[in-house]
C-alpha cells in the first residue's frame, strides 16, 4: 500500500508533501503544490512559470538572495511526467514543458578552487612530468664554406603523458570539464533508426563523465531549445540528463546557427566555469534556415558560427572549441568544416551511422584528459646570420617577424600524450674557419596547466650543426624526413580537394597517385615508416573517392575534409565508414560494425592499457585480419584491393586514453547487443517452458 505522503509528491523533488513532513507548502494560483524551498529556489533562478502548466504567475513566494556559496539544498531529481491532457475533436495538444529562463545562469556550482588542492597534488601521478620539447636538425653537418636558403629544424612538443589505464579510460583526478551536446532532431533523423543511435551515444557519453564534470543538451530542428541546464554529472544528474536524451523526439527543418547559439548563451551565461569547456554538434542535414546557397556564389558558412566562439585575437585559442560530426550521406561536410575550423575544433565523418558512439568516445576520450592550455612555442635564431623562412603549423596560427630573427606558434590545449610537429626553414650562412658548430634556434614553450592552472615555461636544448671542412657523411634525420613527407601529403590533399570542387576529378585523382608515387620512394617509406606508409593507405582511399562526381559528392568530400581536419591540426578525427565495395551484412545505410580508419589504431595499443588484450580487441572489432599497423606497414606497394581496414595516417594521432574510451565503447555495444539477442531467448524459453506445463485436457 502507498504511504499517504507520497500519494502527493512534489513535482520538482518528488518527496512527499503529506501531514507530519514538516516542510512548508506552496500552493500556486494555478492550485499546483510544491515544497516551498523547492518553487522558491526555481524562482530565485528566473523560472515565474508553473513548472507543470506554464502558467504566469502574478504571485509569487518569498525569494531569498541566491547564497554565494553551495546551498544545502537538495539537487534537482527529474521530475514527475506532466499531467496527461485529454484529446479533444480528434486533437492532441503538445506536452507542456517549462519555459527557459532569460539568462541560463542556472549552472550547477562547481566545487571551488581550494576544495581541488588534493585533486591537483593527484593529478601529478596521473601524467608522466612536464611538456617536452625537442628539435631536430635535417642534417647533423654541413660543410663551413656551404649555405642553405631551406634547411629545415622540426620543433617537436609533447604533452605530459597517461601513466596507468585507469587514467587512461578518463577514471583517474584531471581538469573537469564543461561540454554542451548541439544535436540535430530534424525530421530527417526519423529515418533508419538515427537518433535512437544518438540516444545510445548520448548514453555512453553520460555514463563516462565523471561528477565534477558537467554536461548541457541542446537541440535543434526548425529552432532550437536547451533541453538541460549545465548539470553536474553526480548520480542524480546523470538520471536527469539521461531521462532528457530519451525524451527527444524528431521533426521539423535543420537549423544549426540556432543551435550553436543556444550553446553559446549556455556557455556564456553560465555564473561558474570549470577548467575546460567544449562542444559536441551533431547534424544529418543541411542549414535551411541560414546558408544562402545561390548557383555561382559561395555558402556564407560562417554565419553559422556565433561570435562567443571566434577567437578574440591573433594567437587566441582560448575560445571553446565546436567539435562537429557530420552524420551520414546527406550532411554538409562543408559546413560542418568550417564551423569547426573557424573555433579550433575538429570534423568527424560518421558514414557508417551505426558507429556514432564510438565516435564520441573518441572525441570525450581525449577532452577528459586534456592537460595543456594556452600553449604557445617561442622560436628565435640563435646565430647573427640565421633567418627563419617560414614555419609549417598547418591550423595553427604562426608568425615569422619581418626580419626573421624570431617566430612563434600558438598551441593553445593539448590532450595527454598528444604531439605536435612543426617544421621550420630556415636560411643557414657560411661559418668561418674557427666555427665548430652554428647555433641555429632557441626554442621555448609556455603553457598553463589544465588541472592545477600554474604556469610553466620549459626550454628546449639549442638546434645546432656542426660545421666541419666537409659533410659527405652527414647524417640526415628521420624525425625531419618523415615530418617532410606528411606536410607534403597534406599539401596535395588539399589540392586534390580543391581540383574535386571545380569537378576536375582526374585532376584530383592524379595528384593524389603522383603524391603515393612519390611517398612510395621516400627514405621514411622505404625505411619502413608505419606513418609514411599509413598515408599511402590514405592517399589510395581519396583516390577512390575523389574519382566521379558522384563518389565526391557521397563521401568523398566529407573523408577529404575529414581527414584534412586531423592532419592540419594533428588531432585525431573519426572517419567511421563502410568499405567501398562490400556493404555490410544485412545494412541499408545505417547501423553494423565500424570500418574505422581510427579505430585501426588500436592495434598501437599502448603498454597502459594493454597491448595483447588490445590487439586482439581491434582483430575482433573489425572483423578479424591483421592489425592495422600490419596493414599499413605493408599498405605503401599494396594493390588497389586491399581492404579499408587499414591504418590510415589519421590513426597515428589517437592517444591512449583515446584509444581505451574507444575499446570501452567497442565493450559496451558489444555487451548491448548480446543483451539484446539474450532477451528474445529468454522470451521463448520461458513461453516453451509454460507450454510444457500446462495439463492435457
């Protein structure tokens, strides 16, 4: 039997209103009841609508000025389903929800500064030490009486790194972090079951964050509503959070600026901040709402991006960065380009729809673990004589001064273990006959950490040459040779996409063969160089792609754009596909295991979270074969039927704790759909069971 004082519970807490609980009551005009410091504090926050019927009320309780620090008022549980409303004449009017506030300042607290002293003393266990820099000069020698207008230095810089597995599945202390989801619930998200599988993404998204970080949901159709406030993920929630992703439900047209507007009042109302902040879009479709495509001009896609998230200046990268994943066939890849161009962020090309969770895991993966912010390298010449050319930072943004005695690079954030490689060329004089060596760069990085916020300088040793009478034997670098190859690639790609655009598809197709012909002959590729031979893997799949106009406009302009995306900013972007020639079993354009070029990167399996295990996990997870770096290792002379399974050059920037979220979540579908499969097994043994027993009549 229900005890009497939960036959009535309040709508915002759910705990019971009875006799004898000892806490006031809040009758409102509209005769709904709540907790008097339950509707008070809803007040207090903007809300002078019912909760329940979203009527205006004229009288309202008692306010308190909102405390400064965390009250000792109860979080918010989900509350109780609106009252059920009768159809009249055929007609069944829409579910009543509460209207947002004017400002989103109704942000959980997060916990302040002092209460994270021992978290951030943890923290130092979680990663392997300071930045580390280093260069590497393209020859150990050369001669005194020679001079080089191009002799290039690689600046190398690596992020402290995950020393355990349980930091490197995103468990261990680290900087929390503020992510608000843009999802697209257009009407095309009805079709093949689509955003059931973005609800199921959502899910693992939920379940993996941890109770400092929090997380709001936003969704766009025709427009656009905060479906949760920026919530931390405690147990209560995460409940809440997970109830709003199911409630979701599709229709209407494609509005994205909307979307990523409301995103940005989320994130720039908010009255707390946690350490990191970023945002996850997602879209099916194209913005029929603000893109003007007109034959002969250009999209105005960057009127799809708010100004809250445009870098302020030169060199800022302090911006949250948008994250965008185009989600099958029919998605603008080069909107969702731009928009993640334009803040720092990367593009993702989810072909093969059935994997979109497996994407996000990458994508969460790395954003839990980020232990860098507001990088920046400082390079100045360290001889009279020596002049920096250029710089090669792909993305990120670079300066050479006039006079080439120094240049610079901004970083901005960095995941654990995450590199970065920048070339630099430079013009190196003569030496005199008394020179033993010529100092070439001083290199110097500056950052701030991301769990603790202390600033940190770190020096690289000086990039010198040694200058003797001759250099016949001068050693070259590997390091430098190998990093030649993959900007010279990625120059080619580009241009192979901007060939495609203009409909010059044979164009496109012979620059990418040229590039494969000549990364084929490259010392690093001959060497057997796991990265140069990837990259040949990837030139041969754009080559297929970029070939008809049909192909490009299906998936080749979305796996180019991707792939451009990770290389520029040499951060791992998902390109989650089916193969070419050989649908998967049984699918219709959705759903069935991933061909994912970055999920072939487990077969790198870091020592932290296992490499045997991990390996054998990657064999399963593509359908059994070879790892993907033994396929790539061997991609370079391979014929154009070798499977999509292989490494691509993407793959090589997959960290650790990536990759463990990755196979987490490669776990966690496989454990649903065994569930799924045990439930009609149970169903029929249980029906067999009950006919046996039944009495002969």
């Amino acid at each position: 039997m229900e005890r009497p004082e939960q036959s009535n519970p309040c709508p915002i807490c759910t705990g019971g209103m009875g006799g004898g609980g000892g806490q006031a009551i809040f009758t409102a005009e509209c005769s709904h009841t709540f907790h008097f410091h339950c509707i008070s504090a809803s007040v207090a926050h903007g809300r002078l609508v019912c909760p329940l019927c979203n009527a205006q009320w004229r009288e309202l309780p008692f306010v308190r000025p909102l405390p400064s620090q965390p009250s000792a008022m109860p979080p918010t549980l989900p509350r109780q389903p609106f009252p059920r409303m009768e159809a009249m004449h055929g007609f069944q009017p829409p579910p009543l929800r509460p209207a947002d506030p004017e400002v989103f300042d109704d942000d959980d607290q997060v916990d302040p500064p002092s209460g994270h002293d021992g978290q951030r003393r943890e923290a130092a266990a979680v990663s392997s030490g300071p930045l580390v820099v280093r260069t590497h000069a393209e020859y150990s020698a050369v001669a005194r009486d020679s001079s080089h207008d191009n002799f290039a230095v690689l600046v190398h810089v690596k992020a402290p790194g995950i020393v355990d597995s349980e930091a490197a599945a995103g468990d261990a202390p680290r900087a929390p972090l503020d992510l608000v989801t843009v999802l697209d619930v257009s009407g095309s998200m009805r079709r093949r079951d689509k955003l059931a599988l973005v609800k199921q993404a959502m899910g693992f998204v939920i379940d993996n964050l941890g109770p400092d970080d929090r997380l709001s949901v936003v969704s766009f159709s025709s427009g656009a509503r905060r479906v949760t406030r920026l919530l931390r993920m405690s147990g209560i929630g995460k409940g809440v959070a997970s109830e709003a992703v199911e409630s979701l439900t599709a229709g209407g047209g494609t509005n994205i600026a909307e979307g990523l507007r409301t995103a940005a009042k989320v994130l720039g109302e908010r009255r707390h901040r946690n350490a990191v902040s970023s945002v996850i879009l997602l879209s099916d479709g194209q913005d029929n709402y603000t893109v003007r495509q007109t034959r002969g001009s250009v999209p105005n896609y960057e009127a799809l991006v708010p100004p809250f998230f445009v870098p302020a200046g030169t060199g800022d990268r302090s911006a949250p960065p948008i994250h965008t994943f185009g989600f099958g066939h029919n998605h603008d890849a080069a909107a969702m380009n731009v928009i993640a161009e334009a803040t720092g962020g990367t593009f993702s090309y989810i072909e093969n729809e059935g994997a979109i969770q497996d994407a996000f895991a990458q994508c969460i993966g790395g954003l839990l673990t980020v232990v860098v912010q507001e990088a920046r390298i400082a390079i100045a010449s360290g001889h009279p004589g020596v002049r920096i050319t250029s710089v090669k930072s792909g993305r990120y943004e670079s300066r050479v001064d006039e006079d080439g005695r120094s240049a610079s690079v901004a970083v901005g954030e960095l995941y654990a273990d995450e590199e970065r490689r920048f070339l630099l060329f430079l013009s190196v004089p003569t030496a005199e006959a008394t020179d033993g060596e010529t100092p070439l760069i001083t290199v110097r990085c500056s950052y701030r950490e991301a769990a603790g916020g202390a600033h940190v300088d770190v020096t690289a040793e000086d990039a010198v040459v040694a200058r003797p009478e001759h250099a016949t034997d001068a050693e070259r670098s590997a390091e430098v040779e190998r990093e030649r190859v993959r900007v010279e690639a990625i120059e080619d790609m580009a241009a192979a996409r901007a060939a495609a655009e203009r409909g010059a598809h044979q164009e496109a197709v012979g620059i990418l063969r040229n590039r494969r012909r000549v990364l084929a002959r490259s010392s690093a590729a001959r060497g057997g160089d796991p990265t140069s031979a990837a990259l040949g893997t990837e030139l041969r799949f754009m080559c297929k792609r970029v070939a008809t106009r049909e192909s490009y406009m299906e998936s080749g302009r979305a796996y180019v754009l991707a792939g451009l995306s990770s290389h520029e900013q040499q951060r791992a972007t998902s390109r989650q596909l089916r193969p070419l020639r050989q649908p998967l079993a049984g699918s219709d354009g959705g759903g069935g295991e991933a061909m994912s070029s970055v999920a072939a990167a487990f077969a790198q399996a870091p020592s932290a979270v296992g490499a045997g295990d991990m390996e054998t996990d990657l064999m399963d997870y593509l359908g059994g074969g070879g790892p993907g770096g033994e396929a790539g290792a061997s991609s370079a002379a391979a014929g154009e039927g070798a499977s999509e399974n292989e490494a691509e050059g993407t793959s090589s920037y997959l960290t650790p704790a990536m990759r463990a979220m990755l196979l987490r979540s490669r776990r966690a579908r496989e454990a649903s759909a065994d569930q799924q499969e045990q439930q009609p097994k149970g169903a029929e043994e249980a029906s067999g069971s009950e006919s046996k027993e039944l009495p002969d009549l």
